[in-house]
C-alpha cells in the first residue's frame, strides 16, 4: 500500500472521467463568488469592511460568498 503520492501520479489519472464531476462544483463556486461580489460592488457605500469581505469572497472559495449572504448583507449602515 502506498501511503504517499507524487507528481508523477498526476499522469496516470483519467482527467477526463474527472472533469465532468469536478466542473459543476468549480462553476457554482464561481458563480457564488460572481454574484457575492457584484452584491457588494452594488451595496459598498451602505457595507461595512467592502475590502474584508472582499478578500473573504475571493480567498475562502465557496464558504467565503456563503458568509458574506448569511451575516455581511446584516452589515448594513441603513
């Protein structure tokens, strides 16, 4: 049993039996951070930390844009 893999074993996986499980994640991913910051793009001057939730947007992937839905839209001046 091989307990550690290199990147020589990169080559020996099928990427095309992959890619079709693998892309309808990275495309909600995507889209999640698409509208997450077009939200706070359209919301910056009633937003609290744009630039923090920016980054958590960008850098946290799919739980980034989930947060900023769930508590950074509460974080509104108005």
């Amino acid at each position: 049993m091989q307990l550690h893999y290199s990147l020589e074993d990169l080559k020996d996986i099928d990427w095309m039996g992959v890619l079709p499980i693998i892309l309808p994640f990275m495309a909600v991913g995507f889209i999640l951070i698409l509208i997450a910051l077009l939200d706070l793009y359209r919301n910056r001057k009633t937003r609290e930390n744009v630039f923090i939730w920016t980054l958590v947007i960008l850098f946290c992937n799919t739980i980034g844009p989930i947060l900023y839905f769930v508590i950074g839209r509460k974080d509104s001046r108005a």
